[in-house]
C-alpha cells in the first residue's frame, strides 16, 4: 500500500486498482478508516473524532490531487507524494 502522505500520526496510503468510489486509506496508531474523496466522509473503520477532522481538512485542501493519485493507482503507475497538513 503505497504512503502518499503522514502527519500528526497518521498515514495516508492508497492500495492498486482499487474498487470504487474512489478512496484512501488512514492510519492512526492500530486503528484504520477508509474516506471517500468525493464525499469528504469516513466511509469505513473508526478513528477519533479529532483524527477525523484533521483528515478532512487535509482531503478538502488536496481533493484534485488525490483524484489525480485515485486514477494513476486504478492504472498501476506511481502515486505522487502530497502535502501534509500544515
């Protein structure tokens, strides 16, 4: 599962053709959420609710690039690093 990004404690990642909607995957710790890009929402898994929020912030301010990531994952190329929430 390729890391696109990390901050505060949480990992980013995005597995390879991957089923839709298009997603990622964060880990905080022992615990996994899945969050739709599109939707700005956690779709799978449990995480606390400031983790949860910090990780929406962060997909609102990178959506187009982790639809750009989503689509280069679906292809099995390389996937771009992104930013980490400042």
């Amino acid at each position: 599962m390729p890391e696109i990004c990390r901050f505060l404690g949480i990992v980013i990642a995005m597995y390879y053709r991957e089923h839709q909607p298009p997603h990622f995957h964060a880990k905080y710790g022992d615990m996994v959420g899945v969050f739709s890009i599109n939707d700005l929402k956690l779709i799978e898994g449990k995480l606390p609710k400031r983790v949860i929020t910090f990780i929406l912030e962060w997909t609102f301010e990178h959506r187009e690039e982790l639809l750009k990531n989503w689509e280069l994952a679906r292809e099995g190329k390389p996937l771009n690093k992104i930013e980490p929430l400042e």
